[in-house]
C-alpha cells in the first residue's frame, strides 16, 4: 500500500510541478531532434538565451511521430503555458487545428503559415531563405575558380528547393555561364542526418569539377563541409554560423535566425503579438556569416558586390524568385 | 521435446519477458538520475488513467494490430514480410486518392471505398516482391525491405510534385472534403463532452478488431487458411498435397500486404485527413515484434499492440514532463520488442525445462505406441 502511495504522491508532485510552471513559454521541436546542430538547434539556442538573460524557465519537447504533434500542442495549451513556439513547417496545418479551441493561448509557428485572419491568436514567422541563398551563391560564384559550384540538399521538399533556386540565382547573377549542379540527399526524414552520404554526393560534385558547395541538408551537411575541407575545396553553410567548423574552408553561412525569433517570442511572452512575419534581408532574418575564420576568403570586391546586391534586394530593385511562390525555378531545373 | 501447456507459452513466457525489460528499462533509468517509479507511474498516468490518454493508446494501438496482423498472416506461410512499412504507405496513398478524388455523400461509404482502395494498394505493393519469391527465389526479406525504400521515394514524388496544394511548404496532400471525416471517439462516446477531447483514436478501432477476427477465422477456419498453415509447416508436404506454393505465396503475402495497407485508414483518414509523408513512422517495424508477441494469433497481437500502444502513448508523457531524452524512451521501447522477440528463447527455455522437470517428477511418460497398436 505504500508502494502505491508513493508512487501516487510523486504523480501528484509532478502534476504540480506541471501546473505551477503557469505562462511559462513552451517549445516544441521538429522531428529533427533538438541537437541536429542546425535548424532545432538554432531554436534551442534562442530558448537558452532567453532563459539565461531573464532567469525563466521554458519546457521543450522532442516528439516521436506525427501524432505527437497535435498532443505536446494540447497538453502545453492546457497546462497554461504561453507562448507555445514550434519549428517546422509541419505544424502549421495542425496549429489551424487547434489553436480555435485554446483561444487564450497564443501559438508560433516557425516556417509554417497559418491564415491570421481565422486564427487571430497565432503567429507565423517565414524566412525569405531565397534572398539569404542569393548572397552565398554570388560569393559561391565569385570564389568559384572552375566556373562550376554545387549545391547538396537535404530531403527533396519545396523548402530546400526554394534555397537552391536563390542559390542559383546568386550564382547566374554574378557569371551566367556558371554551371549549377543540385543534389538532393533523399526523400526521407533521413536525409537530415546522413553526413556519410553527404560525404559521397560532395566527392561527386568535386569530380565533376565544383570547388565550391552550398549544403543545406542539416546534419548531412556536416559531411559535405568536412568532405569539402579534406579535398581543399570551399564550403558553405547553413541556419547556424559554421565557420568555425573548418576555419579556411567554410567560405561563409547562409544564416536564418530561427535564434532571434524564439527569443523574441518567448521575451514578448503572453503580449506576443500575432499575425505574420516575414524576415528576410530588410529585417536581418537571413544573411551571411562573415567573422575571423572566413575573413581571408571573402576580399573587399567580393564583400562589396555581396552588399551592394543586398542593399538592391531591400530596396527592391533585384527580385529574387521564390521556388514556392509558383513551383518553378527560372535559374534551375529539378 | 519438453512441451509446456499452452497457458505457460500464450501468458507466461510474454509476462516474463515485459517483466525482465521493465527491470532493465528502470536500471537505465535510475542510471541517468531519474526515479523509475516516477517514470513508469507517470507513463500509467498519461496512457491509462484519463480519456485522452486511452484515446490515444487506441490509436496506436489501432495502427500496431493492422501491422500485427499482417506480419503474422505471413508468418503462418513462414515467410517473413519486413515491408509492412512500404505496404502501409502506398495504403495510405490508396486512401487519401480514394478520399480526395471521390465525392462521397457520407463517411460509411467513404470509409467502405477507403478500406477497399488501402487493402488493395497495400497488396499490389506486396505482389512483386511475392510473385519474385513464388517464381524466382528472390528473398522476401530482401525484397520487401527495399521495396520500403522504393515505397518511400515514391510516397514523396507524388506528394511533392502531383499532390501537394500549390504554394504549400510541407510535402501533404490537400485536407480531405468534411464528408470523409471518420468519427473519432469524441464524436462517439462523448456526447458533447470533454471524453477523449482530441485524441486521434478513431472508428477505425473497430474495424481492426474486426481484422483480427477475420485473421481468426481465415487462419483456422477456411480451406485458405490450411493450405497456407501447411505450407509454413512444410513447403514439400504441402506440394505432395496437391497445394500450389506459387499460390499460396502470393496469396498469402496477398492479404499480408492488405493489412498493411489499412493501417493507412487511421493515420491518414482517421487522425491526419490528409497525406502525410511520414504517416507510417516505423509501424510495419513495429508490427514484427508485435506479431512475434502475440505468437502470430489475432488475440496475442491484440493484446501485443495495446502494450507497445500503452508504451508510445507513456513515451509522449515522459517526453512532455520529465528530461529523459526521447533516445531514452526509444531505449526502453526497443529493451521490450528485444526481450519479446530476440530474446524470447532465453525466457523459454528454462521455463520449457522447468516445466519438463515438473512432469517428469510428477510420473514417468507413457510409453511412444508402435504404429501397429
């Protein structure tokens, strides 16, 4: 009977300890995992910070399957905890689900869009990852010696398409003769996190004579960085500044800063305002990384041009196709 | 040979084995800090003890008996189908096809149309590899895992390139019409209230009950049946009865890849309403241990995928409450299919000799009768 007792007292215990964490932020992971060095790992970042400078606490989960989507959303909206941020574009259709019957919670979808006319208590944040794909593929173009550059994707879906169209759009705008070649890893959850395969499709790509690759495939893109550095030709990027992870190869990061949007949504906190966001060049959303390790890579022409594109993409004068706008790539073919 | 009763092989050696994870799963537990009798009673807690909790539990439990039952229909032939996976994806496509392009005036009738076109694309996905092993030998081990592959590389054209809505980010299909829409247990049992409020199990449930029933009665109750038992038990013997092995393969791996097939009515009509990419996530995997559980009869898989339902839906809970890292709950998830399947000779041997040390101590055996009494 104790034995139950117990066990009983340390269910309530955790019940309470769930019910006293009221308005704290909640956030949930794509099925990524939260230390994917990448996307995830960026939002778990943001959250961190937040945590740090403020001394609050947020609870975070890694879900397992699809299902658990719509359940970790519940079960934190019911809990009380608000702001509720997740990341991925796979929750927006569930967060128009749900979000109607906790109207006083507010919900973040990071990458996903959902209609704020219908559900005035969600926030989606999109990144302009198209316009932050055109600066690197200029720099990948003007660093070029061979005329050819690759592109490693990770699963083939609109998202990783939508960077290599701007990626190749940077390319053609700075040598229209360039050759592009696009590889995409695969066609399951599991070419987020392949860094062997990413290895074999950079050695491809190098043999058919790129000798500079843009990966933007998460953890496969690890292997595409390394590979790039064993062969001595340049790498680029994604999400996170990965610069540091070959100082003298990495020639740059093309950087989103899901970071910045979850410390934002966690810092506004119930008050978060809602609606849509979009972050691209104008609003530092995305860029790319310069710091110590790549500075001997990228010259001043080079820096240059790279502003002088960007300031032309705020301005309005350049427009960078989206891949997602109408299906189609006007500087790629998949 | 010792033989043990039958109560001992159908109860016994399973509980034992759950028992013996359990024990390991709490000692990894307690390894990384954390207080196993917390744990485990927060996994009853959240699966058990409230309605959403068992909505969901159902729910898998639902996908774990279609899979189940698949992999022990072709069990009983002796063939293992590993592609349970790829099968319940293309039953899926089945579904959502079926779901999106017919207008139907009421869900009984989308569902009748919906379960005829999951069964039916799951089986075709499982012809070829059947049809190989039947007539070339090709293993069907082989075969089926990499149609797995080949299922997930086509579920993904489709949903990238013909099906998904223009503009949209995620590779899904468009939501299905309100007309499909199955009743879930909410729409059910509550009336209005907060019973089940938002769990995904669904009418679905039945129908695999049902499955299992049907299993029950092909298995051991139609010709069909027999002639795939005796071809499991021995492919010659079968031959010299006059049973086609081409046949009985195919047929066999016929209704397995069937099953497969509607698990795709929960995931994609039942929970999502809509094609997903990843709406299988390792089921068919998951089947295998079930069906090796539930000893390949419709009663033990059902029972057998309650269990690894009441163990996906207690992992959510651990995940949302406590910082054990979801490695961890895949950790103990895998210690159970390990101990119920890999490790099922270590538990059954010592029980087999066990219980033969018990008979023989209990009087000698009666002597073998000659063939000419």
């Amino acid at each position: 009977m104790s034995f139950v007792r117990k066990t009983l007292g340390s269910v309530a215990a955790l019940a309470l300890s769930a019910g006293a964490a009221l308005a704290d932020p909640a956030l949930i992971y794509d099925l990524g995992g939260k230390f994917d060095k990448s996307f995830n790992e960026a939002a778990f970042n943001g959250a961190q910070r937040w945590a740090e400078e403020t001394g609050g606490e947020f609870r975070d989960i890694e879900i397992q399957s699809e299902a658990q989507r719509e359940q970790a959303l519940r079960r934190f909206a019911e809990n009380g905890f608000n702001p509720v941020v997740t990341t991925g574009f796979s929750y927006s259709t569930i967060i128009a689900n749900v979000a109607p019957d906790y109207p006083d919670t507010k919900f973040v979808t990071i990458d996903g869009y959902v209609d704020p006319e219908a559900h005035p208590n969600v926030l989606s944040i999109l990144f302009s990852e198209h316009e932050g794909s055109f600066l690197v593929g200029m720099l990948a173009a003007m660093a070029s010696e061979s005329g050819t550059v690759g592109f490693v994707g990770g699963m083939d879906i609109p998202l990783i398409r939508k960077f290599a169209c701007g990626y190749a759009q940077g390319v053609k705008a700075v040598n229209a003769d360039a050759t592009i070649i696009s590889n995409m890893t695969g066609t399951t959850p599991a070419a987020w996190n392949d860094p062997v395969k990413g290895s074999e499709l950079a050695k491809a790509q190098i043999s058919q004579g790129a000798d500079v690759i843009f990966a933007a495939a998460g953890g496969t893109g690890l292997g595409v960085l390394q590979t790039a550095a064993d062969e001595g030709i340049l790498s680029i990027g994604v999400d996170s500044n990965q610069n540091y992870l070959h100082p003298g190869s990495v020639l740059t990061s093309m950087l989103k800063r899901v970071d910045v949007a979850v410390y934002e949504a966690m810092s506004a906190g119930e008050e978060l305002e809602t609606g849509v966001q979009v972050l691209g060049l104008a609003e530092e959303g995305v860029g790319y990384a310069l710091d110590e390790n790549n500075a001997e890579l990228i010259g001043d022409e080079m820096q240059a041009a790279v502003n002088e594109a960007q300031a032309k993409i705020i301005d309005g004068e350049i427009t960078v196709h989206d891949y997602t706008s109408d299906d189609s790539c006007p500087a790629l073919t998949f | 040979m010792n033989r043990m009763p039958a109560w001992a092989d159908a109860v016994l050696v399973p509980l034992i084995s759950i028992l013996l994870a359990a024990i390991l799963s709490a000692l990894v537990i307690l390894a990384i800090g954390e207080n196993p009798v917390a744990a485990f009673s927060l996994m009853v807690e959240g699966a058990l003890m409230r309605s959403t909790g068992w909505g969901y539990t159902l729910y898998y439990a639902t996908n774990f008996t279609f899979t189940g039952l698949a992999v022990a229909v072709a069990f009983h032939a002796r063939m293992f189908n590993i592609g349970g996976e790829g099968q319940a994806m293309i039953g899926g496509l089945g579904v959502a096809l079926v779901a999106l392009y017919i207008p139907w005036p009421h869900w009984t009738l989308a569902l009748a149309g919906a379960t005829l076109a999951g069964g039916l694309f799951g089986a075709a996905w499982a012809f070829i590899p059947a049809w190989l092993q039947a007539t070339r030998g090709s293993h069907i081990v082989i075969t089926t895992i990499m149609f797995n592959f080949i299922a997930a590389a086509l579920l993904n054209y489709v949903l990238v390139n013909l099906m998904r809505p223009v503009g949209a980010m995620e590779p899904a299909s468009a939501t299905f019409p309100p007309a499909t829409h199955l009743p879930t247990f909410q729409d059910m049992f509550a009336f209005g209230g907060t019973l089940f409020r938002g769990s995904p199990a669904n009418v679905t449930f039945f129908l695999a009950v049902l499955a299992c029933i049907a299993v029950w009665l092909l298995i051991w109750r139609t010709r069909l049946g027999y002639e795939i038992r005796a071809f499991g038990h021995s492919d010659t013997a079968a031959r010299y009865a006059g049973i086609s092995t081409v046949r009985i393969t195919v047929l066999a791996m016929l209704i397995s890849g069937a099953l497969a097939g509607l698990m795709g009515l929960n995931t994609t009509m039942g929970e999502a309403e809509r094609l997903v990419l990843n709406a299988t996530e390792g089921a068919g995997f998951i089947g295998i241990a079930v069906a090796l559980m539930g000893r390949s009869h419709p009663v033990g898989v059902f029972l057998a995928a309650l269990l690894f339902g009441f163990l996906y839906q207690g992992g959510a809970e651990l995940a949302l409450w406590t910082d054990i890292p979801r490695e961890l709950i895949t950790v103990i998830q895998a210690l159970v299919i390990l101990f119920t399947g890999a490790l099922d000779n270590m538990v059954r041997m010592p029980l087999e000799a066990m219980f033969g040390a018990l008979r023989a101590r209990r009087g000698p055996k009666p002597k073998p009768t000659s063939p000419r009494d």
